[in-house]
C-alpha cells in the first residue's frame, strides 16, 4: 500500500473523535500492558490502524482494572 502523507492528516482524520468509521487498516501487533496497583491490577490493550488515504497512525485502546476503564481512539501522528 503506498500511502501520500505529505498533505497532512485528511478530513476525516482531523476532525475524528473516534474514527472507526475511516478507512483503516490495522497495523503492527497489538500490545498488552499491565501494572500493579496496591492488591489490584490496571491493563490497557493497544491496536494500531493507519488510514489508507493520508497514513495517519492511530491507536485504539481498552483501560481496565483499578486505575478506570474505558475505550478511546487517539491519533498518533501531527503532521
């Protein structure tokens, strides 16, 4: 896949919150993180996606456990 990145994240990337409905591809393998706090545990799972249309790079992860949970999309090149 050849990826034009030299005009900067598209559109929809730089306006996304959550951009799941973009073109992406997932990338790279995901990684599993996972700290001890006190007697309980917090684990965050990371996926990596690069829009086919710009080559913005995204991480999608997962927080549980002790330190709060959630599910959130964060664009990981400013270019």
């Amino acid at each position: 896949m050849v990826i034009d990145g030299s005009g900067g994240p598209c559109p929809k990337c730089r306006d996304a919150v959550d951009p799941s409905s973009n073109s992406l591809k997932e990338i790279g393998e995901p990684v599993f993180t996972k700290i001890t706090l006190g007697r309980g545990t917090d684990t965050t799972n990371y996926s990596f996606f690069q829009c086919k249309k710009c080559g913005s790079v995204w991480t999608y992860y997962v927080d549980s456990g002790t330190g709060g949970h959630g599910r959130f999309w964060k664009r990981l090149t400013n270019f």
